[in-house]
C-alpha cells in the first residue's frame, strides 16, 4: 500500500522542523556532526613534508608541528583528482579527504612515494573524526577538556587545548575522559580526532559539555551558505582549483615544482578561468544536476541545492564567467529562476 499524500506531507513537515531545529544549533550554539566515514591516511618518516609538496598545490614544507593546510592534488594537466587537509601533528602527517577521493589518493601517494624516507599508513578505520560547528564550538570543547582536567588532572597538553589557535587547520594534542584527542580548528568550529575504539567515550563527554548531535544534511546547509565546494559534489576530475576559487586556500605560487604546476600557474598569471563557483539564489528548490541557462546558452549545472532557513532556497554551481553575478539563470526543465551572486551568501 502506498503512503497517502496526507502521510508524505507530514513526513516532509517534520523532517523540515528537525533541519530547522538543528540548523538553529548549528548557528547558535554546537552541534556535533560525525564524520569517521571520510578518508584519512598518514605519512610518516623524514622525507614525508618533501615528498608531499611534490604532489599537492601547498606548501607542505612549510608546515610546522601544530599547523596544517589545505590543498588539491591534480593531474598533470592540473584537473582536481581531489582535495585534503594536511595536519602536521609533529609524529606524522595525517591527511584527511572525502572519501570519495581516497583510493586516487593513496593510488598517487604508494606511487610516488618511491626514493624517498617515507611511510604510508592507513588510518581512515582506525580513527574517528566528530565535528563541532558552530559559535560556542570553542567553548563546549574548552567545557570537555576542563572537565576532563578537574577529574583526572591536569597535563601539559590538556592545558594547551584551551588555547587552540584561532587559525583554520591549527591542531593540539589533548585527553577527554583519559581518551587521547586531536583539536583542529575548522571555518565554522572545531574537529576532533580520536580512536575509532574510544568514539563513544569522546562523543559521550562532548554532548554532556553542552555539544548537540545533527545530521550532515543541517550541516550541508552551512557549509553551502559559507561557499565551501566539496569534491565529489561541487568539484571533479574536470575542475582547475582556480575556477573553484581555491587559489587562495589551496595554492602556494612561490614553492617548487608539484604535478600540474604548469597549467595552475599559466592560468593565474596570465589567463581567465572559464567558469568560476558562484551561488544561486534560487526562486524555487530545484535539484543538484539541473542545468543552467543564460538566455538559450548553457552556462553550467547546479551542483548543491538546500534550502536555509536565513536564504530560502540556494545552490552552488559552476557557472561560465559570462554569468556574471547579478545575472537571471534559468534552472531545470521547468524553468526555476535564479540569480547568480557572489559567495559567501551575504544576510539578507
């Protein structure tokens, strides 16, 4: 028998309260997303910073115990075959990606990796990663560790988890109910890291700090409304960081040689990117995938679609540079209007 429409509706009526109640905690407060399902691989050994940066677009030589930074690693002709944050967590490397990248990742990494001193490990099992978001992240983890420290005693890096840079990718070593611990500091919170084994521990202590578990999907929302594009959603094998706009976070222009310099460097000093990532406001939802018409030309497809509570229906979407912002788009067969802006989406 099928649902009646009655019955639908109400579905979809309460799975909007939820989206809206954690979106408010997401916005407000703390929520914890976790997110052990992404790919996380290490390297360790002298020559790991080396041979990193002759693969990705950062500097990864440059990186210094407690710092980390975000890169792309791509094909000789400079296409993303994927994104990951580098930590340097003093012992190793850890590199932490979308799942959907990992295999190319440690594909390319188990290839290159030989005349140099370095290892690689896989960790994407062994270790669990809960995400704090939101503006009393800081707050709930300093709650945590503080905790922790009143009943167990204070350590050296317990007490240096209450200051942890306000410095996206900065990491410091603590313990949470005797469990060993990673913060990082992330755009909209705080990640931490931890044994797979111990997961339940650490989530445990971080709810009872004041942290509220929310679904990916509330996440989602944030993260489209902040502009961040993901690989795998957003971004593909036939992507050039620059028109994802991820030149600035992505890319150094002053450190040797990586795999698709050429094509990445051409392109900032004397090229334009043919397309750029762009936000859409959107009149009606439409779905990821939709394509996109400037007049009768096409112009890109959607790529993230959700609906804010704050902005109403938005997307993300590669859009050719003639869409420029300000410009009416037409989504989908049915003809959404949308209008192209700038990212991040700005308050209403």
């Amino acid at each position: 028998m099928k649902p009646s429409v009655a019955i639908l509706e109400s579905v979809a009526a309460t799975d909007t309260a939820r989206l809206d109640a954690e979106y408010l905690t997401l916005t407000d407060g703390c929520g914890l997303v976790d997110r052990s399902e992404r790919g996380k691989l290490a390297l360790t050994g002298p020559g790991a910073k080396e041979f990193l940066a002759g693969q990705v677009t950062n500097d990864t030589e440059a990186l210094t115990p407690g710092s980390g930074c975000y890169a792309a690693f791509l094909t000789p002709k400079g296409k993303m075959l994927g994104d990951l944050r580098v930590l340097d967590l003093g012992e190793e490397l850890l590199l932490d990606t979308e799942r959907v990248a990992l295999q190319a990742l440690f594909d390319m990494i188990r290839r290159f990796k030989i005349g140099y001193d370095v290892q690689l490990h896989k960790r994407t099992i062994e270790c669990s990663l809960l995400s704090l978001i939101g503006p009393t992240a800081q707050a709930t983890a300093e709650h945590t560790v503080a905790g922790s420290i009143a009943s167990e005693g204070a350590g050296e890096h317990d007490l240096e988890a209450l200051t942890l840079p306000d410095t996206e990718h900065a990491n410091v070593h603590a313990e949470i109910e005797g469990v060993p611990v990673i913060f990082v500091r992330t755009d909209v919170g705080i990640d931490v890291i931890c044994d797979a084994s111990a997961q339940e521990t650490v989530r445990e202590a971080l709810l009872n700090a004041g942290a509220e578990p929310v679904s990916e999907a509330a996440a989602e929302i944030v993260r489209v409304e902040h502009g961040r594009p993901r690989y795998g959603v957003d971004l593909d094998e036939t992507v050039i960081p620059q028109e994802a706009g991820l030149n600035e976070r992505a890319v150094s222009f002053t450190k040797g040689c990586y795999v698709g310099q050429e094509t990445v460097a051409r392109l900032y000093y004397k090229g334009k990117p043919n397309r750029h990532l762009r936000g859409l406001r959107l009149s009606a939802p439409a779905e990821p995938g939709a394509e996109l018409r400037l007049g009768e030309r096409s112009v890109g497809r959607l790529t993230s679609a959700i609906h804010s509570p704050a902005h109403g229906p938005i997307g993300l979407a590669l859009v050719r540079r003639e869409a420029e912002p300000g410009a009416s788009v037409s989504v989908g067969e049915h003809g959404v209007e949308a209008e192209v802006v700038e990212l991040p989406f700005a308050a209403r």
